[in-house]
RNA sequence: UCCCGAGUAGCUCAGGUGGUAGAGCAGACGACUGUUAAUCGUCGGGUCGGGGGUUCAAGUCCCUCCUCGGGAGCCA
C-alpha cells in the first residue's frame, strides 16, 4: 500500500483520507489516555493531532512518552475536520513515528523570552510561528515587488556590492581588494542603478546594502535589503506617483494573499486597509511651519528628527511625503528644484503609526556642471566619480528614482516593533551570529 | 559618541529602611479520555555580571569595569 504524503497547508484537500504528515513537534498534551501533539512543519498553521491510546498500536502510543519538544517527527493518520483544532483540521493518529529525537534542553519554550536571549537562539527561534509568519510576509513583499515591476516592463538590474565608489557619506565597511587598494561594501546600488536607467530605460535593483553606522535603533540594521528603482524620462512628481502606486500595491497584496499571518501577528488590519494612493504631499517648508506650530523648536534648513517625523505623520491615516528638502541637508546627486534653488527635488516616504521613513526619493541632478560643482563642494573624491560623470557627459536625461527599505516595509506591514525580526538573520552592532 | 535602563535558577522576573535567596514557566515522578502556552500533587535546581570598598554582616550602600537593551544622531 503506498503511502501518501502531505503538508499540513494541504490537509484540506485530504478530509477522510489516511495521510502522512512530517514535521516538529511544538506542543505536547497529555491527558491519561488521549494526547496531543501540535506539529509545525513551515505551513501558515500548525497541526494538531490527536493521538487516542486504544486506537493505535501500542508500541506508537508509548512512543509519544518518549516525545520532546522539537523532536522531528512522522505521524499517519486520518484527516478530519474539527473545529477544536487550529487551523479546523486535525489529524487522527493511527502511527506514530519518530525521526530525529531533540534533548530537553532545547532553549526556547513556550513562554516569553527575551530579545537578547532569543537573538542568540535565533536559529531555533525562527521556527516560532511569529516568526514563521513574518517570514511568509517578507517573501509575499519580495514576489509583489518583483511582479509589480515585471508587469511594468522594469528590468531587474544586480548592482555590485564591492565598490570603489561612495554613494553617501554614511559609515562605509571597508576591505582590500587585491592591488586596488580600499575597496568598500555597498550601501546603496543607486549610482549604478542610474547607469542602467541610460541603457535598460526603467529598472530596479534588489539587494543586500551595508551601513557600518553604530545604530541602536529598532529601525536599523548593518545589513539590510533595499530596492531601488531608476527611471529615465521620469520627473520627480512621475517618481512619487510610482512610489504610491508601488506601496499601495505591496500592502494591498499582502492584505489579500496573507491575511492568516497578519492574524497571527496580531495585525489591526483597519491601519493598512486605508493604504492607497495618493498619499499626502508635503513641502518640507509646509512642514517646518506645521511642526513649529505643533511645538517643534525645528528652524528651516535642518532635516527632520524622529520627534518631528512622529508628530508630522500623526494626522494621517497613510504614508507621507515630505517633499523638497534643503540642499544641505541632502546627497549631492539630487536635482535642485528651479523654483526654489535652497531646495532639491526629492521626497521621503514616512510610514503612518511612527514606523518613520519607509523611502527616500529623488530627481537627479542631470546638469553635468552643476553636478560637478556639487562633488567637489562636498569634498567627494572626483576619480572615483568619473563614471557618474560620464552619465551626463554622453546624452544626459531627466531621471528620477528611489529606494525602498525592504525589512522597514516588512515592520510596518506586520505591525512588528523592531526590524529585526523582519530578516532571517539580523547583522547589527552588536550582533555577527547566528 | 551622548542620554536613559537592565544584568539574581535553563527561561521570565520579585527581592521597602543591609541580617548569607523566592515565584511562575521549563525539567523529573505521579493523576486525569478533547486538550488549546491544559490542569492538579510531589521533587530537584543558584559563584545574585567582574573587581574593589564601607560594615560584625552586602543581591541590597559606594567606586570602578564589562556586557546588553532602548533612545538620539545618521539613514532605508
């Protein structure tokens, strides 16, 4: 008789068939002569499992004595439905057997733990089904990104992430490289990405960016992934609509494909149901004064602090742009705004609910004189930029662009306090393993 | 780098004004035929982050160092 396997996502489809499900154990029941086991084995829902002494081998039932926490494990039985089970179906054992036993020290138990504790287990911990479920929203994020610009005819362009050159003045991790000298882990793809706008049209880049910044923040990490679309022909106000589009599209998605893991999350999905373009448009001047209005001692000319960004953000039941903030206060590839040359033409993105920039966005400087003139006020070093130069040396073009924090849209769509539950393995300053 | 806060059982924590440690969970054993982080009974479990000081006596007071967390700055 052959034998059927199943995933627990699948049960539905195996009612009042005898199947096989393999999976770890993550709670025990006993209770005399009727026992529980409730399994996991990386679907949205955990099984549970029914285990009734006079209805299975003996040798099976003594079996279960023997279970630990974690131990991995193949049991066989009867699917049905059962509105006392989690996930409403349940298995009838009427086989019990064990793979891989785990020793009762296995660190992480059903109870609080914390942070730190839990980062050091985080090998184990994410088998939890918090995590589990915040990890299945991170992949819906990635496919959505990965759809929405396919369907736009975006390329998708993989920039290095050993670089010469320096995007942005924020700490950079350095390493030798062969005869070349110093050569620095990418913390953003941008400058390459504008490149690729110049021969592809529209693309996107999708990858991991290192900022050897020493954050303590529950918004940073040293590690992170980031997407940056580059747009030719695409002036700044084309660029946020993109970006509203791009982010109403991503938080749709996951209302609609991963409703079961934002329940598990906890998620008041009522804060994310509003999320739909077109979101707020602020002028950084609009800003300053509603801020001072509001208390803030912010003077013109300074950039935003998460005070500012919190209270700015508290009357709205969407994202927000800030719009066209002081040259000073931003990078030298922005595009400076004609009709108020103290500016540039860019935008942040800040997430509602105080979960703070999700997007930083900009038109690009296409002047080549005046891009020139900025590197050297900026004291960059100018062989390093030759390249980037040569962009709008040969044909240069109106383009614009942005890049998206993955973890921080992960955080915010879950309702997750700190980013780094929103990544498998977090790198921050303190932090190298797991 | 700066400002707060925390280090006590495997884990989460409690330990007014100093008198050599306690709970819950986890674990072991037992009971229970529908449990949902099951429940009930019994038992085992500790260099109180390191060092120094005050004191008859320090988990507790003082100094110092270490580690970690949160926030600021920077940014996604």
């Amino acid at each position: 008789m052959s034998q059927t396997f199943a995933r627990i996502g699948e049960l539905a489809q195996f009612v009042s068939q005898t199947v096989t499900v393999r999976g770890w154990v993550s709670h025990l029941r006993s209770s005399g002569k009727v026992a529980f086991i409730v399994m996991r084995d990386g679907s949205a829902t955990p099984l549970q499992c029914v285990l009734v002494k006079k209805q299975m081998p003996e040798e099976d039932w003594e079996r279960f004595a023997s279970l630990t926490l974690e131990s991995s494990v193949v049991v066989t039985g009867e699917v049905r439905a059962d509105d006392r089970a989690p996930g409403g179906f349940e298995l009838g054992v009427s086989a019990l057997g064990l793979f891989g036993a785990s020793p009762l020290d296995y660190p992480i138990q059903p109870k609080e733990h914390g942070v730190d504790f839990l980062l050091d287990n985080r090998h184990l911990w994410l088998r939890s089904p918090r995590q589990v479920a915040i990890a299945r929203v991170r992949h819906e994020v990635e496919q959505a990104i990965h759809d929405f610009f396919y369907e736009r005819g975006f390329l998708r362009v993989d920039t290095p992430i050993l670089t010469a050159a320096i995007g942005e003045r924020a700490g950079l991790f350095e390493t030798e490289y062969f005869d070349e000298g110093t050569a620095y882990l990418a913390q953003t793809g941008q400058l390459y990405g504008e490149a690729a706008a110049a021969a592809f049209g529209r693309i996107y880049t999708f990858g991991p960016t290192f900022r050897a910044e020493k954050s303590k923040t529950r918004r940073h990490l040293t590690e992170f992934w980031m997407i940056e679309p580059e747009m030719a022909w695409y002036d700044q106000a084309m660029n946020q609509d993109l970006q509203e589009e791009f982010v109403s599209y991503l938080v749709q998605r996951c209302l609609t494909r991963r409703a079961a893991e934002l329940k598990e999350l906890e998620r008041d999905t009522s804060k994310l149901q509003t999320v739909r373009a077109p979101f707020p448009r602020i002028p950084y001047t609009d800003a300053v004064a509603t801020l001072q209005g509001k208390g803030s001692d912010i003077k013109w000319g300074d950039d935003l602090g998460a005070e500012d960004e919190a209270l700015l953000v508290a009357d709205y039941d969407r994202p927000v742009f800030v719009c066209n903030y002081p040259k000073e206060a931003k990078a030298f590839y922005m595009k400076e705004n004609p009709d108020d040359p103290r500016t540039v033409l860019c935008a942040d993105l800040l997430a509602h609910e105080g979960y703070g920039e999700i997007i930083g966005g900009s038109q690009r400087e296409d002047d080549h004189d005046k891009l020139l003139a900025r590197i050297r006020h900026e004291g960059l070093p100018l062989d390093a930029y030759g390249w980037y130069l040569d962009l709008r040396k040969y044909g240069t073009f109106v383009h614009s662009g942005f890049g998206l924090g993955l973890e921080r849209t992960v955080a915010w769509i879950c309702g997750v306090q700190h980013i780094r539950e929103c990544i498998a393995f977090p790198r921050m300053m303190h932090r190298v393993r797991p």
